[in-house]
C-alpha cells in the first residue's frame, strides 16, 4: 500500500524524458572508435552534451533522494497505524473473550435454572 504512494507522486515526466535519451545515450557508448581501440583517445576537447549528462544525472539522483525519504517517512507513518490497528483488535478480541465467557455462563445458569424448575 505505500509503495502505491510513492509511484503515484513519482516524478513521471522527468523519467519519461530521461527514458527517452537512453537508446541516444546507449547508441554514443556503443559507437567503437575509428582505430578499433577499445578505449576512446582522451582529447581536451570537451564532449557534447556532457555538462546537460552530468545535470540530468544530479537530478535524478536529487529524485531517487526525494523518494527514498519521502518512502522512509511513510514507512513510519504506515508502522504506527499498523500498530495502532493490532493494538484496536487485541481490545475488541479481548473484550470478545470476555462476553463468550458471560455468555457461557448465562448459558449454563439458563440450563440449570431450567431443570430445576422441571424438576419440582
């Protein structure tokens, strides 16, 4: 039940974007350099888009933060309803108990109220 809370206030539209960059990404990653090096020569030239990568990677990770706490505190709010609720049933099962046994002994004051009377 909390994790239904936490995917219905999940920010979907920035994973949908993020999702959507991945074959792109993936595509970057796989292309082998011109030399069949497996290692890419490392040049000062700066690699396009790194500088939106690295933003787009803090912000998911600020998201993943975000849902890890807001899942912590509703792990704890969720702990002390259940608590409260097993603390409510333990009552009305002892309370249950506890008319069974008066209603038993009723039951059994009824029978012999019932023979004796039969038997005058």
């Amino acid at each position: 039940m909390a994790w239904w809370g936490v995917l219905k206030h999940a920010p979907w539209g920035e994973i949908a974007k993020a999702a959507s960059r991945v074959p792109e990404f993936v595509r970057d990653i796989r292309k082998a350099p011109a030399n069949n090096d497996p290692v890419p020569p490392t040049t000062s030239t700066p690699v396009p888009g790194a500088e939106q990568l690295k933003f787009e990677i803090e912000v998911v990770k600020s998201n993943v933060e975000r849902l890890r706490s807001y899942a912590e505190s509703h792990a704890a709010t969720v702990d002390a309803q259940s608590k409260a609720l097993t603390d409510s049933f333990n009552a009305i099962s002892a309370r249950m108990r506890m008319l069974t046994w008066i209603a038993g002994a009723a039951l059994v004051v009824a029978v012999i109220a019932v023979i004796v009377a039969w038997m005058r």
